[in-house]
C-alpha cells in the first residue's frame, strides 16, 4: 500500500488485517498514525519523508482546518 500520510489507527488496523506485507508513507511530519505498530506486527514501513507530501498536507490542514481537526488532527 502507497500512502500520502502516515495512515491513522482504524487504517493501520485494516491494514492488519487484510494482510498487507509493505506500506510506502509518503510523510509522518504533519501527524503520525499507527506505522510503529504495524512494523510491530511485521509489517515492512517505508518512510520517504517527502516534502512534496508534507506541503500537500500542511497546505491542507491550514486551508480546511475544521476538516482536518475532525478527524486526522485530534490526539
Ligand atoms: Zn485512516
């Protein structure tokens, strides 16, 4: 699986469980999902830490703050 982020917990879980074996994350800066789990549970994570996906996603979280704090930016 290719993600443009860090994939939240209830993604992390299907990842899981369906068995995926590799996950390409293009940036954790902007928020960390549950990546050191899944490489807990075997998973091979792969972090580019591309500046591309961190502008993609701060941009984001700047313009639609009340999308992003509904989901993704809560703790
Ligand atoms: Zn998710």
């Amino acid at each position: 699986m290719v993600t443009t982020l860090s994939p939240c917990w209830y993604c992390s879980g299907l990842i899981n469980q369906f068995g995926s074996t590799r996950v390409v994350i293009g940036e954790s800066t902007t928020f960390k999902g549950g990546e050191d789990w899944l490489e807990e549970q075997g998973v091979e994570i792969i972090r580019l830490t591309n500046p591309e996906c961190v502008g993609l996603m701060t941009e984001f979280s700047e313009r639609y703050p009340d999308a992003w704090n509904e989901d993704i930016g809560q703790e």
